[in-house]
C-alpha cells in the first residue's frame, strides 16, 4: 500500500517532536483504535467524553506504526515504547496536517453544507466523480470541527476531486472549518429548520451557512437552491463575500442547472436538465424529489470543476441510497413481501416533508398499507412543538393513514392527527418495536424516520432482524 503521508512531511507540518524510529510513513490515519489498520498512525485525541490516549495501547496492538500524542500526555503513556510524534495539542496538530494536506494537493474542491441533504449530495458527488477520475471524500457524516481536518489529512496526494462535507448546529462554525477545506465550488442545499434551536429564525440559519462564501478560492463558485426562499439572502451573501460566480439550481427558470423534466418512479427518477444551451437526460437511481433537487447540484458542482458530464450523468443510474437515508430492504414475511425504507439517520421538518413525499410516491402491493413510523426532530427549541403538530398536514396530504409516533416531542402530533388517521405513540422506540412488528402485513410499505439521536435506527434493526432482507434495491455499503 502506497503512504499517505511520509514520517518527515508528517513532523514538519505538525512541528512535532519524534520519540523512537519512525518508520518511512503512515497508510493511513485513525482516530479510533477499534477501526485503526495497520500501518496507520493514531491520532489520540481528547473528546468531550473520550481521551484518545487512554487507548494509545489498544493502537498499538492494532498496529498503529506511530503515535501522535499531547505533550502533556506524556508521563501517562508511561513504558510504552511505540514510536511517537509529541505535540502540543493533537486536534490542533490534525488541524496542521489537514492545512498541509491542502497545501499539497492539485485536486478540485467541492464543499457542500445545507440544513439537509449534504450527506447524500457529498455521497453521490462521490459516486458520480469516481467515473471520471480518483475521489477522495468525507466519510460518512465527517462535517465537524474534528471530521473536517480529519478528513483533510487523510486526502492523498495524487487525487483528481475531493468532496467535503461541512456542517454546523452554532454560529462561526462553518468559518474555520471552510477556510482549511478552500473550495473551489461551495454548495448550500437548502434552507432549513435544522438546529433552529439554536438560532432565532431560519434567516439566521442561511447566514451561518453563508460563512462557506468565506473560503471559496478566488475564481471559484457558489452553487444555490434557486428554489430556496433564502436564494436572494444566500446570493448576495455570497457576492458579499467576494465570490464571483454565483450559480443557482432548481426548477426556477432562470436556474444555470434547471430541471426541464421529472418523472418519479418507486425506485427510480427520470429526469431532463437543461445547463446553459445544452439539453442532458438521465436516470437517478435512488428514488425521491429531494433526491433530484441534490443530484441538480451534483450536475452543476460537475460541470464547475471541469468533469465530463456524460460520463456524470450516466454514473446517476447506479446511484444508491445510503443507510439511514431512504435506503430500501425487502423484508421476508412468511405471507409475502414487505418494503421497509430507512430514513432514522436524520430528521427536520423539510426532510420528514421529503421523507412522506417518498413514502407516499411508493406502490403497495395487494391489500398493503403506507406506514409511518416517526420520531423526534431534535435541535428545533421553543419551535418543537409547533413544528411537530405541523406535520399534521403534511401527513394528512399524503396516502398515509397509518403512523406510528415515538419519542416526547412526538407527542404534539399525536395530539393533532385527525381521527381517520390511525396512531400509535409511545414514549420511544423500544416501546414502538413490538407494536410495529405485530402490525406489518404483507405488501405494506413503512418508512422509519426520525432524528439520529432518537435512537429510530433500533427498530430499523428489529424489523431485519424479524423479517430478514429477502433483496434489497441498493449496492451495500
């Protein structure tokens, strides 16, 4: 396996101080001593509930090839005999490695951040770029102050694109972060009552997403939901900021990336874009609007960097849901097939708006049912009840009519469904689970969605344990 990083690159960029023979580079870079291979180095950071440096011993019999630790770490670390790269402050020195890992690198840069959806856009921004040239990318939801520089450090040198995610539930996070990753095309989703708890209105939310503007490369690209009702506040935010192309993408007509054409299907979309003078179909492989909506935005951050958008675009039709993200299972009932759709990883009120879009667009079989299984939207403050008991009407819009509520915020939409609605709360998801299972008959469709923190990924869990997956429409992970 090729290094990552040699030892002498790694001390200067971190200003370290070696302990012990230093092998000639690392393959690669751990935080987590269970997930650490070998040839790696181990990065002992101190979290809020985790100090990295009481596992220095588990990395070493992993086979970490050398130790990054806190200088005044060290006494702690006691006879351990492992080589070692001793700084001052080991998410300080990551920070350095990840500033350094830019510096060096000739790739493209895309950075995406949005209240929903940068997962799935970074993912397929990474799916589709890998067709036309070598990718490096977030891994899974890596958008923090730790994930970013992370994810920074480990992008190896001889990459064509790299795509970052980057996220934020407080002011002034985004800033720190978006000045190491320097994009040259930065991407806003959309808009959202995501984290609103922190935040007085959605308004303040688009200016701390805004802060991505602040580290864009000069010549580089803004890339906008020009269907978002914060499009002009985002765009001149932008300008503000001092990027100088400012592009937007949706169904508006003066979108740069403007979907001509949408045809959704229960595990597909057919789609017909216009960019410019050109005229581009495709087939998106994972089904859902919102999922267009993103896959506009990968067309145009594509286009923006410079790849070939036939080969982008045909790489959509094997595009797949990700777990905890509108992934699909079908789910073996002695009777007949059930269709489970995971969507616990996340939630906000304009994804859970997505999320029974996609429910509701999906065929049942025989006498089966659309089934809702919802939990908690957290992070939305004094706002929560109120924009729990507005997911009344968005269900009952639906071909919904069967939902199933756990969680105590949940319990504000429980009050509100109307009677033809059949519900069932309960205080959580373990109390959910046997209800559930006792419920699903052959050919119902049920979707599990909810915030992560909610734990919903549990009955995601007990419904494949009950019911093993007979087939799935999606690649796995």
């Amino acid at each position: 396996m090729s290094l990552l990083w040699t030892s002498e690159a790694l001390v200067e960029a971190m200003e370290g101080r070696p302990i012990g023979s230093l092998p000639d580079g690392i393959t690669g870079i751990s935080i987590d001593s269970r997930s650490l291979e070998p040839g790696n180095a181990f990065f002992a950071i101190k979290g809020e509930a985790m100090d990295g440096h009481d596992f220095a011993t588990a990395a070493v019999k992993a086979g970490a090839a050398v130790l990054v630790v806190a200088e005044g770490k060290l006494p702690s670390l006691g006879r351990l005999t492992a080589p070692m790269i001793v700084v001052q402050d080991v998410l300080a020195a990551l920070e350095k490695l990840g500033v350094a890992a830019r510096a060096r690198s000739k790739a493209r840069i895309i950075a995406v951040t949005g209240s929903a959806g940068k997962t799935t856009t970074k993912e397929a921004l990474r799916h589709v770029l890998s067709a036309v040239g070598k990718v490096h990318a977030s891994a899974q939801s890596f958008n923090n102050h730790w994930g970013v520089p992370l994810t920074l450090a480990r992008m190896p040198q001889d990459c064509d694109y790299a795509v970052f995610e980057v996220g934020m539930n407080h002011p002034g996070e985004i800033r720190p972060l978006v000045k190491m990753v320097r994009p040259h095309v930065a991407i806003v989703t959309i808009i959202a009552a995501a984290h609103l708890g922190f935040f007085k209105n959605l308004d303040e939310i688009a200016m701390a997403k805004a802060e991505i503007f602040e580290g864009i490369e000069p010549g580089g690209a803004a890339l906008l939901n020009r269907d978002d009702p914060r499009w002009k506040l985002l765009g001149k935010m932008a300008k503000d900021a001092g990027v100088e192309h400012v592009y937007g993408f949706g169904e508006n007509a003066r979108s740069a990336f403007r979907l001509a054409g949408c045809e959704l299907h229960a595990d597909h979309s057919e789609i017909a874009v216009k960019i410019g003078k050109r005229d581009l179909t495709a087939r998106v492989g994972a089904p859902g609007r919102h999922i267009v909506q993103n896959v506009l935005a990968v067309l145009g951050a594509a286009q923006l960097v410079g790849a070939d958008l036939d080969k982008v675009a045909a790489a959509l039709a094997d595009l797949s849901a990700e777990r905890g993200r509108g992934r699909r299972h079908v789910l073996h009932h002695p009777n007949g097939p059930i269709t489970l759709i995971d969507e616990s990883y996340n939630a906000n009120p304009a994804s859970m708006a997505a999320a029974m879009a996609l429910l509701n667009a999906t065929p049942v079989s025989g006498e089966g049912r659309r089934i809702a299984v919802l939990g908690d939207m957290l992070e939305l403050g004094s706002h929560s009840a109120k924009l729990h008991a507005a997911l009344a009407e968005l269900i009952v819009g639906t071909g919904t009519r069967n939902v199933f509520l756990g969680g105590p915020e949940m319990q504000a939409l429980a009050e509100v469904l109307p009677a033809d609605v059949h519900t069932e709360y309960r205080a959580g998801a373990d109390e959910l689970k046997p209800i559930v299972i006792s419920a699903l008959r052959p050919g119902d469709v049920v979707m599990v969605k909810s915030s992560k923190g909610i734990g919903f990924s549990k009955l995601v869990e007990a419904l494949l344990g009950k019911f093993p997956a007979e087939a799935t429409n999606i690649k796995p992970a």
